[in-house]
C-alpha cells in the first residue's frame, strides 16, 4: 500500500499521485502545466523526471521510458504515453478552451 505521501529529492512533499514528464520536450513541459485535473482525482504532483532520479528510476523498473511519453501514476495504476494522455483527457475539468479543445482532439 502507497503511503498518503513522499518525499523528493529535494525534499519537497509529494502526493501519492504524480505526473512525471520529460523537462527537455517543451511540449511536455507546457501541457503539464496547462491541463487541469478534476478535484476528484485529489492532488497530482507535476514532476519533471529528469530532476527526479528516484521517479525516473521508478518508470524505468515499470517497464516505461519518458523519452516515449508522459507517465501519470494514479491511485497505485501506471498510465504511459497515449495511455497516460487519454487519462488525463478523462480527468481534465472543461473549465477552460485549452481542456475542452483537447477533450476534443482526444
């Protein structure tokens, strides 16, 4: 069982629930922080894995490689690439043009 949270390596508190991207993909970079997450999801932490190497490592023992994509880890399920993009489509509040646009492409 997850603990309720974690610790970086910056010592900063993480959630349980994260979205690890890659920080050299400008697009990644910019999509991470424009989405919006419904409240029902709880807190999702936005980390960039490259500045993360106890994350990266985690993806890498799953199976996943940030250079192919996104990963969001929700609820202890690993979601990666158009997994990972589709998910987080189904979390997005339609709250602004950016989520209803992307709602729409998705």
């Amino acid at each position: 069982m997850d603990k309720p949270s974690q610790t970086t390596e910056k010592g900063l508190r993480m959630s349980t629930n994260w979205i690890a991207y890659d920080g050299q993909c400008p697009f990644c970079t910019k999509y991470v922080h424009f989405i919006r997450i419904k409240e029902a999801a709880g807190p999702i932490d936005l980390i960039n894995a490259r500045q993360n190497p106890g994350i990266l490592d985690e993806l890498v023992a799953n199976g996943f490689d940030i250079d192919e994509g996104i990963a969001l880890k929700l609820n202890g399920q690993y979601h990666h690439g158009d997994d990972c993009m589709t998910t987080l489509v189904l979390l997005s509040t339609p709250s602004n043009l950016f989520n209803r646009v992307n709602a729409i492409i998705t």
